[in-house]
C-alpha cells in the first residue's frame, strides 16, 4: 500500500472557523471552534484516508520572511488572545483524532508543509495539503494535491489556468509582479493579476520578463524595469522553502482513521 500523507495548515484550519463562530472572543467562541475543527479534522480524514497525517502550525517567532521584510503580514488582525491561548487544546483535540501537530520556533507552517510535501511527493507518496491558502498552488504536482476543505474541491492544473491564467510552475512569477496583497508582499505598482497572468503566459518566467522589460510597452514596461527589485524579493518571499531540515521521520506521523 503506497504513502497518502494528509497534511492540515493547522492555523488556516482553525482560523477560518473560529472567524465564522459567533460572539465575542472569549472561551466559549474557542471552544466551539475546537469542536468545529475536530469534525472537520474528522470529514478530511474520512475523506482522504490517509496512511499518515499531521497538523502543521507556525513558529512562535519571527521568521526568515519577516527578517527580510519587517512589513511581512503587517496588515493582518493579531489572531484573539483567548484562540491563541486555545492552541494547546487544538492540539491536544487533534491527538485524540490520532493526528499530531507540529511547529518550530521561527519556521512558518508554509515552508514547513512544503518541505513535508516534497520529501513525500520525492518517494511518489500522495500528499493532500488541506488549506485554502493560494501560496501552496506552486507545489501542486502529480503526488501533491491542494485540498479546500471548505469547498469540498481538490485544486488542480485546470482550475489554476482557469482562475490565475498561468500553470502551478509559474504561480509565483505571478506573484513577484503583481504581489500578494494576502501576506503583504509588494510587487510592481500597477500591475495587476490579469496583465501579471498575460506577461507571464506570453513571456515566461521573472528574469526573462524583467529582461525584456525595456521592450514591453507602455507604462508597464517603465514599471516593471524601475522595480525589478521589488519584483524580485516579492518573488522570494513567495517561493516556499522545500529543503529544510526538520530532524522528523514519516513514522510519527502514521495514522489509524476512527471508527
């Protein structure tokens, strides 16, 4: 029987529901959310049905992202006081469902998934990351899946064309033009999505288009060749890391589904 690993970006899980509670942050709305995530733990698990499963959950620290730029997710609301208290029950509540979690200090969850999904999709396992974050569209392959639990929808090659107008590969060229207003990640000013998804369709890759900026017309060229930096580093910013050393074994994350 081959590998089918399930892996939950814990925190966009656990986030995205605790928003759709109602009331005040407070333990109640916490505890509802915990509830809310379990089953939903338990509909993916069910779904999938993986062979081994892990909750990834971001660092409490600052990672290399905000080190290079302090704007890094500046504009994002403080997750609430009482849900980030929770975290530890979140975690324990998954335990019970036989999915443990996982972070380290200063490492994101994003690169941290990405690095778990490749040494996988590597020994052609099946990977299935649960989460509605765009910024994982560039792993998608033949082993990795990008899973939107709450649309009950696989993202695959034709749904990205369809929605971005460019193949997975070339995601976060898209992004280095256009940015990621979601992280905060600049990109060059007035290009948008649409133009950014032409350019690349047209053109090819980053360097190829910032080479050839001179020669795109308008004042779309002007701006791509004054803000090739700024193109490069939201490029960067976006690029998951897939080579980390995390130091765990596939073994502690296997699974048995629940009856």
């Amino acid at each position: 029987m081959g590998i089918t690993f399930l892996i939950v970006d814990g925190l966009n899980l656990v986030r995205r529901i605790y928003g759709a509670q109602p009331g005040d942050d407070g333990s109640e709305r916490v505890q509802s959310a915990i509830s809310t995530s379990v089953q939903s733990l338990r509909r993916s698990l069910k779904e999938v049905a993986p062979t081994h499963a892990v909750a990834v959950f971001d660092g409490a620290q600052p990672g290399w992202r905000h080190q290079r730029y302090p704007a890094y997710k500046a504009d994002r609301p403080p997750m609430p006081a009482s849900l980030k208290e929770g975290l530890s029950s979140i975690a324990d509540a998954f335990s019970e469902e036989g999915v443990s979690s996982l972070s380290f200090s200063e490492l994101e969850a994003d690169d941290v998934i990405a690095t778990l999904a490749g040494k996988v999709a590597l020994k052609n396992g099946r990977v299935v990351i649960l989460s509605t974050d765009k910024i994982f569209i560039q792993l998608l392959s033949d082993f990795i899946t990008v899973r939107d639990h709450f649309q009950k929808r696989d993202l695959d090659r034709a749904w990205v064309r369809q929605k971005y107008g460019v193949e997975p590969e070339r995601f976060v060229d898209l992004l280095a033009l256009a940015g990621d207003a979601t992280n905060n990640i600049p990109g060059v000013p007035s290009v948008g999505m649409k133009t950014a998804a032409r350019l690349v369709s047209e053109i090819g890759g980053l360097e190829t288009i910032l080479a050839l900026a001179h020669t795109i017309p308008g004042k779309t060229g002007e701006m791509i060749y004054r803000h090739s930096e700024e193109a490069r580093l939201a490029r960067d910013l976006a690029c998951l890391k897939t080579d980390l050393p995390l130091g765990v074994n596939l073994k502690s994350f296997r699974c048995s589904l629940r009856s």
